[in-house]
C-alpha cells in the first residue's frame, strides 16, 4: 500500500511540471481546492506525468490509456510535453468536448464500446500487441502517488489546519491519494453518485465487485469496479462514503457556477453536492476543503 513517503517522492519527480492549483476560502471553515485549474483540466495530470516518468525509458511505440475523457486528456497533455506519442481509448459516450481537446493536444484517440471497462478492455489488447506503456487511469501506485500531492499542498496552504477533505469517488485514484498523503491526521470523506457508487457497493461487499453505471456523473465518475488500491486503502482508513443523486450534483454545479464563477464537471460537482445536499454535515467548528477536481465540461448549460 502507498503511503506519505511515495506522495512526497512524486512531488520531487514531478516538480514543476504540474500546476500548483490555488485554494479559495469560501466561509471561516471551508475551503475549495481549485484543481480544476491543473494542466489539461483536471488531477489526473499530476499522476499521469509521475506514472511515467517513475516508468523511465517510454517505448518506441509510446503511452496508452483508456479513459471516460480526463485520464486520456491527463496522457495526451504528458505525452506532448514529453515528446512521446499517445493513444487514448474512450468509449462512445465521452462528452464531445473531451474528445476534441485529446486531438488538439495531439493523441490519437479511438472510441470504443458504450462505457469505460470496453474501451479499457481495447486498450489493454493494443497495449499487449503494440509494446506501449499502458497508463491506468487509478489503479496504479504512481498515478495515487501523484494525485496525491494534491494534500501535500494543502497542508502548505492551510497552515492553520484542517480537519476534513471531501473527494469525489469514480475508480479511486483520487481517494486513495489523498488518504495516503492526509490520513489519519485528517478524515477523507469519500463522495459518489447513487448511479455509480463502485467504491460504496466494494465497501459493503468487502472487496471490489461491478456495478451498473449511469447518471450524469458517468463520464468522470463511472468506474463499473472501484481500484483495489484505492479500496484498500479506503478500507484501512475506515473511510466513510456517502451518496448524491443526479438531481443533487446538476444543482450543487449551478451552485459553484453560480456563486463563485466556476465552471465544472458534473463529477466534479458531486464532492461539492455532498454538503448543498445534506448527504454529509459537519460537525460544529469542522474544517472542511472540498476537492474541485475536473473541468473538462461544456458550459453552455451554465449560462
């Protein structure tokens, strides 16, 4: 299992070639953590860039990566600035927007299958036949390292503390990075859609199993089963996770929009949904940082 050492050694490899993203201080106690501000719109940049360089040498052949939009965005933004080719899988259903920023950025992008686990099924083979170094987009330790220097900043950033970090919750990457940067000194709160709740259903059944996956979270969010790092990780950890509705996420986004000009995933609004919803309440005096992870999103609905 990863743990604070391995977050610090990706903060040192990966160094200046990831944003450090701003934090807003939206009431005495809560906080947002502008992430959707990093490189290519989301996290995911910063485990993608330590995913491969801890690889070392990158193979003729390149990076492969299958992705609901913002892993493969993640790749396509390291590749070019590393000079390797990429690949991005994503199924048919990515939002059109993700996959027209992939070609700008320079992947070759093929859509497969109706959901994530097909075009990650596609990737895989062609890995396997091609030789390129295949990129998964949580369930690698140097990809939950490098998300996990997210918590690191924040510990910087928020000298005067913090108690609770919300995270929303697709295949776990995120989740398990900032456990492994912030635990047990802080409580990490995990967030899910009901329509695609992987890490909810492993934690009830006490192991990773497939869930159906649906909603309007589902291009960021939905992971049919949730990564067996972020999982154990959750597990040790005793981390709760907690449960929005659509109806829940499309508001709390309006809500971020609306209130602070920020234009968001509906995956990404769904940490911020946990607390408009009710779904988790603090206690007294808590701290709180809500993760904004992703902004990889069409804004016309936000006008």
């Amino acid at each position: 299992m990863i743990n604070v050492h391995d977050v610090r050694a990706a903060a040192s490899l990966i160094g200046a070639r990831v944003r450090r993203t701003p934090v807003l201080r939206v009431s005495p106690s809560m906080w947002l953590k502008l992430e959707h501000t990093q490189h290519a719109g989301s996290f995911k940049t910063r485990g993608m860039v330590n995913r491969i360089l801890a690889a070392g040498t990158v193979p003729g052949a390149g990076i492969i990566a299958a992705s609901g939009g913002n892993a493969g965005l993640a790749a396509a933004h390291a590749a070019r600035e590393l000079g390797i080719a990429a690949t991005v899988f994503v199924p048919l259903t990515a939002p059109a927007v993700k996959v027209a920023k992939l070609g700008k950025l320079g992947a070759r992008v093929t859509q497969v299958g109706n959901e994530y686990a097909e075009a990650y099924a596609a990737a895989v083979t062609e890995a396997e036949a091609s030789g390129a170094l295949f990129c998964h987009a949580y369930d690698d330790p140097n990809m939950v390292a490098g998300n996990g220097t997210i918590g690191l900043e924040l510990l910087d950033q928020i000298p005067g503390g913090f108690d609770t970090v919300l995270v929303a919750v697709g295949g776990g990457g995120l989740l398990g990075g900032m456990i492994a940067a912030l635990s047990p000194a802080v409580k990490i709160v995990a967030v899910e859609p009901v329509t695609s709740s992987a890490l909810h259903a492993a934690l009830e059944a006490g192991e990773p199993v497939d869930v159906p996956v649906s909603g309007v979270a589902a291009d960021s969010l939905g992971a049919r089963r949730v990564g067996q790092i972020g999982f154990e990780l959750a597990r040790a950890a005793g981390v709760p996770s907690v449960l929005v509705d659509d109806q829940a996420i499309i508001e709390a986004r309006r809500g971020l929009w609306d209130d602070y000009r920020l234009a968001v995933e509906h995956g990404t609004a769904a940490a911020f949904a946990a607390l408009t919803s009710g779904a988790y309440t603090p206690a007294d005096g808590e701290r709180v940082v809500v993760l904004v992870c992703g902004a990889n999103t069409n804004p016309a609905d936000l006008a």
